[in-house]
C-alpha cells in the first residue's frame, strides 16, 4: 500500500503558553489522508481549522506531533527545505483569491511556475489548460480587476494547483461568494482536484458542500470528529 499523502500525529497546538490566558488550541490531533482522497473539515470560526491547515501546509510549526507528506517526515527540517517542499508538493487556497493585481490571470497562474524553473512556453500552456478546466480560459488576458469575483476565485484554483503538488489545502474557498456562485465555483473546483487525482483537505462552513467530498471531520474542542 501507498503511503498517504498527508499524515498528521499527535498534533498539539497552543498559545500563550504557561500564562493565565493560555489557549489549546489543537488537541493530539490525527489525520491521514489517502492518495486522491478529499476530505472535509467542518468546523465555525476560532476552533482551529486555520492553524491546522497551516501546520499541515508547513506554514506554521506544532508544539508536539508528527507532520509527514508523502511519508517523509516534516519534523526538524530547516526552514529552506520546508519552503522547497512547500512550493513544490503543497497548494493553498484562501476565502479571499489573494492574486497579484498587476499581472493577467494567465500570468498569475506561471508566475508560480517560473519560480519553479519551468520555461515560460510550457508554464503558459500549463496555465492555459487549468483556466480551460474551471471554465475561464477566455478571460485569461484579463486583470483581476476585471475579473467577477467567481472568476477571481477560479483562477486562484489554477494558481494552486500550477505546480503540480500532491496536497491542496483549501480556507473557505468560497466564503465569499454569494450562494449561488459558491456552488457553480466549488463544483470546478471539485472537477480540478478529481481531474488532477490530488489529495485535498477543504475547510469550510457550508455542510452541502461538504457533504460533497469523500469524507468529513469537524474540529470540535480541539479534536476531529467524524460526522
């Protein structure tokens, strides 16, 4: 069998340690998550689902606990190494696209690729494909001003995924699109991340969309939960 893409174990996560307003905020937290698997992680705001992806992403550091990404060990690997893997193996998507303003939408999904040493012809053809994918090819040359906020949204997708990683690791990724647009985007966002065969784990509040993915956990007290 395989190794997962994504093992947590033992996960503990606080802050203020050892004052009067300490806060636990993760609990001997356990995740494993397979190959191509999409995972959902339910839970309201200020329990924790931030810090937990950012520990899973190598964003942030754990006070005890194992991080493994397809099965290598995370733990004591200096701080270039954990942004190498990060930038390689690791795509991130926030409720808000955060894309550069300056660039176009094709330009914002090879920029990542270029920092990765792909020649500009096959990051442009690589991008080019992921905006065709979610449905926004034609607005490619295109700043994100101009761009809906649903397009936006699309295009940080591609950004995500530009890269090839094995593990995308989603905040809200609709949070702030009204009903209607969050279903039409998450659903090509589900159609990417099963096109691509990547393993995902997506926080988010709405238990429809949720109800979506292959499994779902809710960080409750500190602790996953099954639903």
């Amino acid at each position: 069998m395989s190794n997962p893409t994504l093992e947590l174990s033992g996960i503990v996560k606080g802050y203020n340690a050892g004052r009067e307003n300490e806060v636990q905020v993760l609990r001997q937290i356990d995740l494993s998550v397979g190959e191509g698997e999409v995972v959902a992680l339910v839970a309201p705001s200020g329990a924790g689902k931030s810090t937990l992806l950012h520990i899973a992403g190598l964003l942030d550091t754990a006070d005890a606990g194992v991080v493994k990404i397809a099965g290598q060990d995370m733990t004591g690997l200096s701080d270039r190494k954990r942004t190498a893997i990060r930038r390689v193996d690791v795509g991130f998507i926030y409720q808000f696209h955060h894309l550069l303003p300056e660039f176009t939408a094709l330009e914002n999904i090879v920029l990542p690729q270029l920092a990765d040493g792909v020649v500009g012809a096959l990051a442009a053809e690589r991008a080019q494909d992921l905006l065709t994918r979610v449905g926004v090819a034609h607005r490619a040359d295109h700043r994100p001003a101009a761009l809906s906020g649903g397009e936006q949204q699309r295009v940080a997708f591609c950004r995500a995924l530009a890269n090839a990683p094995r593990l995308l690791l989603a905040d809200e990724p609709t949070g702030n699109l009204d009903p209607g647009t969050s279903d039409q985007v998450f659903g090509a966002l589900m159609e990417l991340v099963r096109g691509t065969g990547l393993s995902a784990v997506i926080a988010t509040h709405n238990l429809e969309l949720a109800a979506r993915m292959d499994r779902q956990l809710r960080l409750q007290d500190g602790a996953l939960v099954a639903l």
